[in-house]
C-alpha cells in the first residue's frame, strides 16, 4: 500500500510476483523492479514495435505507443496497489521501444547516407537534452508535491498525438515491399550484429548501474551528491550525440564504433584506477561521450543494411538485444564487483575493452562493416 510519501506494501501485495523476486524488502523491493520491469517491458517492446510497424505503419504505431506511454506514465498519479503499479511500468516499457521503432524507422525512410547520419546524431542530443531538463524538473517536482507529482510530467507526451496525426505520413509497406526487402531472411543475416550488442551493452552500462555503489565507497553518499554526478553526464551525452555526424562523415563506421569503445575503456579505466571520487566522477563524465554516440550510431548501421520496408523489424530487435545486455549487467558484475571491489571490477572491465580496441584496430574484419 501507499502510505503518504512513503512506499510500503505487505508481502501478499507482490502476489505472484512475489515467489519470482522474493517477497521481502518492502519499498525498497518495489523501487527496483519499477526499473527492472520497464527494461523488461522494452526488451520485448522492440520486436513486438517492430512488428506492428510493418502491420500498421509507423504513424499508427506511434499514435498508439503515445497513448499507451502517456497512460502508463500518469498511473502513477492515482494507482495505490504496487502489483498496478509495476504492471504499468511494464507496459510502459513496451510503449518506450514502439515510439523509438517508429521514430527511427520515419528517420531511415526519409533520410539517406550522410544526412540521416547528422540527422540522427541531432536527434540523439535532443533527447539526452531532454532527459537532463526531465530529471532536474522531476527532483524539483518531487520536492514541491511529493512522490507522486513527477508522474504529472508525463501528460506533456499526449500533445505530440496531434503532430504525428498530421506531419508523419500514414504510408505502410505491403507484403510484397517486405519480400523485396529481404524479409526475416534480413534479420538472420544480422545475428551476428546483435549477438554483439549484448556484451557491447554490458559494458557500456557499467556506470549506469554500478556507479552509485563506487561513489558510496568512495565516501560521496548523498543522494543529491550523487545524482548530480551522473546528471552531469547527459550533458555529455549531447556533446557525443551532435558528433556522431561529422565523425560518420569523417572517419567512416568502422572508426567511429573503435573511438566509442575506446572511450568507454578510457572511463572504466579511469574509475578503476584513480580509485577515488574525483575519478569516479570523471569517468562517469567520459563515459556520457559514448553515450550519446553509440545509439544514433548503431541505429545508422542498422538502417543502412536494411531497406525501409523491414527498417521496423530490424531496429525493434536492436533494441531488445541492447536492453538484454543492460539487463544482464548486474548478474554479471554484481558478484565479481563483491568478490574483487568497484574499482578494480571496472580496471579489469576497461581493460577488457581496450584489448577489444586493439583487436579492432588491426582487424580487417569488424562487427559493424567498413
């Protein structure tokens, strides 16, 4: 049950999830499969997206995943019952990967090469702009009304059902436009890639999920403190993102992919080897380069080896494959980060990157092509 601000339920509240994740830590329990189950809910959201993107086109699709996604979101303003609850963020999650399948997919049919190229990267940095504005406004929020008031932030996302009613074109393809493209031979041929992407994206949430541990070890404890810390990144996530489309431009895929390693190896190595909180920090900053250039790149390699009719297919099973590896991460390196420490968990995770560097730069061969 909710009781004031603070989160608390009864085992039986779980019901069944309760004999899958256990029925003890009360709030506590609840706040982390809200985060678990929304990766979950958009781990099977891309397939699902992708494949109602070749059923009822891109705009339909979005139309229904903004109404989802606005729903789910705003649950949290009135539901009390923690099972809702989560099934809501699950839900969302799916709603989350349905509006990024068809967003990309819009992207891939109406830019080409270099343009879509620079084009996503400016996308990329809209959203991690964004997402910086909605995390400070959400702290504020919560300061002002309590824990529940941030959901509110949620209702702005109605008011883009309008523009993709009337900008994005209702086209959708044929069964015959997806024969012609290749069909699920297409995404066969790119298991190779996608196997890829988990442990790619294994190491690349190695901040994400395994920061706030190092900054409490190394004596920054404060919530506040923290968050502030891990903020700052996304600022960096926008400087990455605007880069992608000259460094596409410039270096090719292939270079572009050995600099987004090599930028994660220089962040892991610089938490795990200046064992402190000024460089945990800096790491973390290092590592929001990165991120804000793998998704905009990864989406262009996607969509370069596939044609528009199976654009949503193909980038829907992108997305599952980077949330497995997102999923997997704590069952991972949780144990070796209690047996070994933080820091040198994250050592020996940028080192393992920067031998992967090494390996890519001299290889002619390479997971995402020249």
């Amino acid at each position: 049950r909710f009781t004031g601000d603070t989160l608390a339920f009864v085992p039986a509240d779980l019901g069944p999830l309760g004999y899958i994740f256990g029925q003890n830590g009360g709030g506590a329990m609840v706040a982390q499969l809200m985060v678990t189950l929304l990766g979950i809910g958009t781990m099977l959201g891309g397939p699902i997206g992708g494949w109602l993107a070749a059923r009822i086109g891109n705009r339909n699709l979005l139309c229904l995943a903004l109404v989802l996604f606005t729903a789910t979101g705003v649950a949290g303003l009135v539901v009390d019952a923690p099972l809702a609850f989560l099934l809501a963020r699950f839900l969302q999650g799916i709603a989350c990967a349905s509006i990024l399948v068809s967003i990309m997919s819009t992207i891939g049919e109406r830019y080409q090469r270099d343009a879509r190229a620079k084009f996503l990267g400016f996308q990329g940095a809209i959203v991690s702009a964004s997402g910086f504005v909605a995390l400070f406004l959400g702290g504020e929020v919560a300061e002002w009304g309590g824990w529940r008031a941030p959901f509110a932030l949620f209702v702005p996302a109605i008011l883009m059902l309008p523009l993709a009613l009337f900008v994005m074109p209702s086209t959708r393809p044929s069964k015959a436009d997806r024969t012609v493209a290749g069909g699920w031979k297409v995404i066969v041929g790119l298991w190779p890639f996608y196997l890829m992407l988990i442990p790619f994206y294994m190491a690349a949430y190695m901040t994400t999920v395994h920061l706030s541990f190092v900054l409490a070890g190394d004596g920054v404890t404060r919530p506040q403190s923290q968050g502030l810390i891990m903020t700052a990144s996304m600022v960096f996530n926008v400087i990455g993102a605007s880069a992608y489309g000259t460094l596409k431009t410039k270096l090719g895929r292939r270079w572009v992919f050995i600099i987004i390693l090599g930028i994660f190896a220089a962040s892991d190595l610089t938490i795990g080897l200046w064992a402190n909180a000024v460089g945990s920090s800096a790491g973390c900053w290092v590592a929001g380069l990165a991120g804000g250039l793998m998704t905009p790149f990864f989406t262009n390699v996607i969509l370069d080896r596939t044609l528009a009719a199976m654009n949503g297919r193909a980038i829907g099973f992108m997305y599952a494959m980077m949330y497995v590896g997102d999923f997997l991460n704590p069952f991972a390196m949780t144990p070796l980060r209690l047996s070994i420490g933080n820091h040198p968990t994250f050592a020996l995770v940028g080192a393992a990157l920067a031998l992967a560097v090494v390996v890519q730069s001299l290889s002619r061969r390479s997971p995402v092509g020249d």
